[in-house]
C-alpha cells in the first residue's frame, strides 16, 4: 500500500470516529432525533455504535481547547518583538500626540534629598518617586490632575477629608540609602524598588497602612535598573556590577548567565523586557559619564526626549525624520537624574537634585469641544 492511500484511510477511520462520538454525544445530550438523522445521513447502523451515549466528544474538545491555549501561550513568548514604527514607510505619517513642549507642570512633590527615581504603573493612573532620603512616594495620576483643573470638591459639608483628595497615597520606608529605581508589578498591586543599601524591596502597596516592604532581596552591589517580565513571574536586575541578573519574583531566587563573554564589562545603566517578554536587551558603561540619563518615547512613539543637562530644559525629536522640535524648559535647579513618560497619556515625570519630582501633563483644549 502507498504512503498515500495508508494516510487517506486513517483520515476516513479518523472521521467515522468522530462521527461516531458525535452521534454519542447527541444521545448523552438528549438530541436523539438529531443522532438517528445524523446516523442516517452517513449511513451509520446504531446497532453497530461502539460507544453508549456519552459525553467523551466534549472531554476531548476541553483538553484540545486547553492545549491549544497553552501552544499559543508559548508560541507567544517566542514570537519576534511586536512591530513598532516602521521607518521605511511612516516617515511622513500624521502626528497623532501632542508636542512635548506644550505639556506643563499640573503638581511638584518634594522629597527631603534629591530625586533619583520614578515609575509609572501599566496603565498610568499611578506615579512612583524616590529619593536620596531613602523614601518613596506614590501619587494618584487623576487626582494631581484634578487638582490642577480645580475639580477637587471644596464642599465643607462633605464627609470626606482632605486626605482623600491628596495626590499622594503611600508613603513608603524600608531602605536605608537612596532608592535608584523603581518598577511596578504589571498585574498585582506591588511596587519595586532599588537601591544603594544593596537590596530590592517588594512592596504590597494595596494595604494603606503598610510601609515596610513585603519581601526583600539581598544584592552584591547598587541597583541601577529593572525590568518585569510580561507575565509578571520575573525581574530583570542592573546593578553596578557588569552580571545581569534573573530573579524569580515568587521564590526571590536569582539566576545568572553561564558565559562570562555575554556579560557587560562596566556597570549596567538600563534593562528592557519586549512586550511580550521573549528577549530583552541591556546597556552598560565603563563609568566616564558624570550622570546617567534616559531617552524615551512618548506613549504614542511619535517622540523621542531626553533631558539635557546643561540647560535643564527638554530636547524632543520627531521620531519618524529626526526633525529637531522646540525645547521644553523643566523648571527644575539641579541636574534631571530620572525622566519617565507615561505609557497611555500625555504625560511625564521629572525627578531633579533639586529635591523636587515634578508631573508634567497636557490639559485637553477645552475650546475646540
């Protein structure tokens, strides 16, 4: 017999199988009328049937569903980066965001030392900031906004306290030296920290009286960096030394690499998941830099910023042709240490020597409504 007549009569025995199962499945469901004019219809004798009625068919289309699921999901962590701009063709496409220049401070938190660190959550309703001091703060989006608009209810008869309409929600302390980064969990209400005492900090942040840190992690040098696999199960470490390194956020265990040739040779400066977690990329520097700083995109990546440290003001560019846009001036007295964007909305973060975290947001026109 061919390969190809072996493999057309599996594919018919497969058939009458599931037409089998099918009919099965009908009676296990109280469909007899419909099993007898499926029986007739292929011309199957139910004397002959192999199984009693059943529910075999739907177990069977349970499990396939279910690893089906499970193939996409890994299929999915080893898919290519998801595509972004492509500069070949969206050279001359419309800007959709508005430019950075028109954005303006709507709230300033201070710190008592200076500012090295900030964090928007996934989806922009929430800041992080942290400081020299050792503290962090975490600022509610909608109420610094609300607060700027003049929305914020001023009713004395409300039973509500001022408390409830201050922009910072948690105050947090359980590091001993600046805090260097911060990182929310992209799924769970926890929030991440860094810093110079050698630890990282996991912090609970949905319980309003906690202010010390959930769980800790003992590090060998400074953090620098971090970064949370889409899935939320790993942390992707930067320290001042040259090793990156993998933690599993559920046991704090660390993994690091077995080559020392795919290391860095100075410290790690920035660390980066793809958005769906099947490769990230590091950088990291042999220390000649007075101060570190970040280029980002907007949330719309129609711009790239970064601010510059001599002039303390923000430089933008048009992502597509590199066009030079007008300058933002950051109001701030010292050197800008930290610069986030927020991944949803017009809208960054400042953090500055100078003691001060400034949140920068474009108002809607309300004249054009």
């Amino acid at each position: 017999m061919s390969q190809h007549q072996s493999e057309q009569s599996t594919t018919i025995k497969e058939r009458d199988t599931l037409y089998k199962l099918m009919i099965s499945q009908l009676f296990y469901d109280g469909y007899q009328s419909i099993a007898h004019q499926l029986s007739g219809a292929i011309q199957l004798n139910l004397n002959h049937l192999a199984s009693p009625p059943s529910d075999r068919l739907a177990h069977l289309v349970g499990l396939g569903l279910k690893t089906e699921g499970e193939n996409k999901e890994q299929e999915s962590l080893l898919a290519p980066p998801i595509s972004g701009i492509d500069l070949d063709f969206d050279t001359e496409s419309h800007c959709s965001a508005p430019e950075p220049s028109t954005y303006e401070t709507v709230y300033v938190t201070a710190h008592k030392g200076p500012c090295r660190a900030g964090a928007f959550n996934i989806d922009g309703s929430l800041v992080a900031t942290g400081s020299q001091d050792a503290s962090i703060k975490i600022l509610d989006v909608e109420k610094m906004i609300a607060k700027s608009i003049g929305t914020v209810s001023e009713d004395p008869q409300s039973n509500q306290t001022p408390e409830a309409h201050h922009p910072v929600i948690r105050t947090l302390y359980d590091h001993l030296e600046e805090v260097t980064c911060l990182l929310f969990h992209p799924t769970e209400q926890l929030l991440i920290s860094g810093s110079q005492d050698l630890t990282i900090k996991i912090y609970d942040f949905a319980k309003p009286a906690v202010k010390r840190a959930l769980k800790t992690i003992n590090e060998a040098s400074v953090l620098r960096c971090m970064s949370f696999h889409p899935s939320g199960n790993f942390l992707l470490v930067g320290t001042q030394h040259p090793t990156v390194r993998l933690y599993d956020i559920n046991t704090c265990q660390g993994y690091v690499g077995p080559n020392p040739s795919d290391q860095h040779s100075g410290p790690i400066t920035a660390c980066n998941y793809s958005y769906n977690g099947g490769i990230y990329v590091t950088t990291g520097t042999a220390g000649k830099q007075m101060h570190r700083a970040q280029a980002v995109f907007n949330h719309t990546e129609d711009f790239v910023l970064f601010p510059d440290e001599r002039t303390t003001s923000l430089c933008v560019w048009d992502s597509r042709n590199a066009e030079r846009q007008k300058l933002l001036s950051l109001g701030h007295n010292n050197t800008v240490r930290y610069f986030i964007h927020s991944p949803v909305s017009p809208a960054f973060l400042t953090c500055s020597d100078d003691y001060r975290a400034r949140f920068w947001y474009k108002k809607p026109d309300l004249s054009t409504n």
